[in-house]
C-alpha cells in the first residue's frame, strides 16, 4: 500500500482554466469564474489582465458587465506547444 501524500497539482495553469471558462461563457462574472476555477477574485484579474495584455483575450463592456472574447488562433505560448493555437486546446478539453 502506497503512503503517498495527495497533492493539489493540475496539469493545465489557472490561465488556461480562465481561458477555457471564458470560451465556453464570454459573459461570465470574475466571482464566478473565480469559484469554477478555485482561485480568488482577484487571481482571476490579474489574469484576464495578462491574458489580455498578450492578445489573448478582449472585454467589452455591456452595461455594467464584461463580455469576453477568446482569440483562439493565436499560439500556446510555451516552445513545447507553440505549434498549436488556442482552439486546439479548448477543443480538447471541450469535447
């Protein structure tokens, strides 16, 4: 029997979880995507605000909300992925 500790790790970032979510629901609220994703309010701000400050991702106001838009062709970021886009990954995971 195994007395291996359970740890917390996941194997996509808390960036491509925000990212997905707001594919799947352009319209979602930060407090909500905060709770999907399992990280705080102001985690999920800081980065919607990196997502959109490397082209990720647009908001536009609607009201008092914010509407989402995912640019899905731009590539994954990483040397090992970069010869995928976005929509690869949401596509994978969306299914």
């Amino acid at each position: 029997m195994s007395t291996r500790k359970t740890t917390s790790w996941t194997f996509l970032t808390n960036h491509a979880h925000v990212l997905m979510c707001l594919a799947k629901n352009p319209s979602e609220r930060i407090r909500d995507l905060a709770v999907e994703v399992g990280i705080t309010e102001r985690a999920v701000q800081r980065i919607i605000v990196e997502l959109e400050d490397d082209g990720y991702l647009e908001h536009i106001r609607d009201g008092r909300r914010n509407v989402y838009e995912v640019f899905s062709r731009k590539p994954l970021r990483h040397d090992i992925e970069k010869h995928r886009q976005v929509h690869d990954l949401i596509k994978l995971i969306n299914k």
